[in-house]
C-alpha cells in the first residue's frame, strides 16, 4: 500500500479540525485568537510580488523550502519523482522552461490529472502539487491556492483497511530471514520492528545511545521530527535480542569517543545507517519466499515492510489491549489514525466465525 496516504489523511484531518473550530467561534474570533498566541506568520517581506518566474526556478526555489526540507526523507524522493513527472508533461505542452503561471492554471492542472484513475495515485500527485503551488504562490506572487484546491483534491479511501501479516506467516519471514545472507542482522531488524512497531525511517536513524534498557525504551525520530527523539517502548524479547546484537557487532568500539552516537543497523561499523531501500529489498526478498503468502499478496502495495506495523496493532488488540494504549504506543497524533485498525480486527472476526462448525450449514436443509 502507497505510504504516503496517511500524510494526506492527517492534513485532511487537520482542515476538519481547523473548521470546525472557526465555525463553532466564528472566523473573526478564531483568527484573533491565533494572532493573540503569535501562532499566525508575520509577513516580513516587503517586497513587491514578482511578475514573471520560471517553471525552473520555482523547481529550485520548492527544493530548498522549508516545505520540501522538513518532508520524510521517503516524501522527498516521493514528491521529486512527481516533480520529474510533472516537468516532463509541462514541456510536452509549453515551450522548454514555461512562465510559473501558465502552468498554474485550473485547466492545465486538471489535464494533467485527468489520466489518472486510481484514487491513491490521484491524491498522490495531488497533495504533491498542492505543496509545490502552495508555496511559490505565496513566496512570489503573495497568494492563496484556494481556487486550486477543487483542482487538485485529496481524496483518502476510508474503506481501505491496512494489511497484516498472520501470525503463520510471521512466523515463516522469521525463519527465513535466519537463513538469509546478514542473516543475524536481518532476524534483529524483524524483531525490532515487531517488538516496537517504529517505522521503517525510524529503524534506520536508530543509534545506540538510543537503547535505554533500564527503562525499556528506544528513542526515536518519528514521523515530522527532524530533531527530536521521543521515546518508544519495547518488548523485553526484542530489547534483550537488540542488546546482544549490538555487543556483540560493536563490542570492540565501546571505548571509542562516538560509540553511542554509531547507527545500529549499519554497513559501515555504524559510521551511517542503512538505506531504507536495503531492508525494502531484504524484506520483500522474504515475502516472495515465503510459501504461507499467497501469489496476490506479493503484488506491489499488498505487503511491506510497513505492514509489520499493522501487524504490531493487530496483535495488541487482540490481546485485549484499549485502543488509546495502542495509539500512545504506535505515537498517533490522532486517535483516528488508530480506529482503522478496529476495521481489522472486525474482518477478521467476520472470518473466524465463518469458521465455526456450525457456519457452514444450508438454511435449505431445514426447510
């Protein structure tokens, strides 16, 4: 499943919030609360907004921007990847590096759009071009993108309910990844992300200065913090494997002046971590082995990496856990993001009392 959904669902959760409040006090109140807190940007720029920019500096202008910096470093390659795409279809159409605002059109944009079908991959470019317009528009020319907004509309599948793993095929990816080439790195990776739940990007800025055994956590970067480490808490299992692992791959750099500050899972003894995209190949390596996955299954955006995740959810629920308990361990800004997990647990529920002996009985037979 595409991993950047969840980006656009907290923005659209966040607009909801943010209207239902200036409806419920009015917009004049609401905004003279905001300034009364300093919360609302002042405009320093006394510039006069500029009438011509080309599509070629504004490309640059976005890339060096605090709205593409503080992105997820997986958003970054997302939104250049849709960047390329969207340069490529604006010089098909205009001549080589066009004026910002021939670009900028509702019609142009809804030309561009208009090929895609899929919902996810609409809302994708969407919410990409919503950044990307958003800030050069009020950069240069002083404006909004609101008249765009109906253009370029994100659109989240509140049906979709995200994929876990069974606890059969978990147990499968654990064996096979215990035969695998990195094989002891590989089983301490798995187990991490399903004694913790953390994020692939969270995984892979781990240090270990941030392994804190006497109060079961790990500090992590999580999704939005660039350069705050937050506490995580994990399983005694998984914290006592991670340990090990760590002694005994850097055991001989305990005396060195940054050992804490070494990357757990590292290629280089710790000095930079692992790419995300290396543990994707691994893991996805390990789905399509797996005998206990079917064929449809290992299709694109089926099962990942992240789904460990989900699995990590699904198992606190069914062990009874409350829903607010899982939302302060996955670190879920809204209680929302959580609820989607109750929509598992209800399929899957569906699909164990179908199991029933007495389930599969054919009302014709009694009548």
């Amino acid at each position: 499943m595409p991993i950047y959904d969840k980006e656009f669902e907290m923005d659209l959760l966040l607009e909801d919030k943010i209207k239902e409040m200036a409806e419920a006090y009015g917009p004049h109140k609401f905004l003279q609360a905001l300034n009364q807190m300093d919360w609302v940007p002042k405009v320093t720029n006394n510039e006069k907004p500029s009438e011509h920019v080309m599509l070629h500096d504004a490309v640059e202008f976005y890339f060096s921007s605090d709205s593409f910096t503080e992105l997820a470093k997986a958003s970054q390659v997302a939104y250049r990847y849709e960047m390329n795409l969207f340069i490529k279809f604006c010089n098909q159409h205009f001549d080589q590096d066009p004026d910002f605002k021939t670009i900028c059109t509702s019609q142009f944009l809804s030309d561009y759009l208009a090929p895609v079908r899929n919902k996810n991959t609409r809302s994708k470019k969407a919410a990409f071009l919503r950044s990307f317009l958003r800030t050069i528009l009020e950069h240069f020319y002083e404006q909004k993108i609101d008249k765009l907004k109906r253009v370029l509309k994100v659109e989240v599948d509140k049906r979709r309910v995200p994929r876990a793993f069974t606890k059969e095929q978990i147990e499968e990816l654990i064996m096979l990844a215990r035969l695998g080439r990195e094989s002891h790195r590989n089983f301490i990776i798995l187990w991490t992300f399903l004694g913790t739940g953390i994020r692939l990007s969270e995984l892979c800025s781990l240090q270990i200065g941030d392994i804190k055994p006497q109060t079961q956590d790990i500090y992590i970067r999580s999704k939005g913090e660039k350069d705050f480490k937050s506490p995580c808490k994990i399983t005694n299992f998984s914290l006592e494997l991670l340990c090990k692992y760590v002694n005994f791959r850097y055991g001989a750099l305990k005396d060195l002046t940054d050992y804490t500050e070494r990357y757990v899972f590292s290629d280089d003894k710790g000095i930079s971590p692992l790419h995300e995209s290396t543990i994707q190949k691994m893991f996805t390596s390990l789905i399509d082995e797996a005998s206990t996955i079917t064929d449809d299954d290992k299709r694109v955006y089926q099962l990942s990496v992240h789904s460990l995740r989900h699995s990590f959810a699904l198992y606190l629920l069914e062990s009874g856990v409350n829903i607010y308990t899982i939302q302060e361990l996955l670190r879920h800004k809204w209680l929302s993001s959580t609820l989607v997990y109750l929509k598992m647990f209800d399929s899957m529920l569906v699909k164990v009392i179908n199991q029933h002996p007495l389930g599969n009985l054919k009302v014709n037979d009694f009548f």
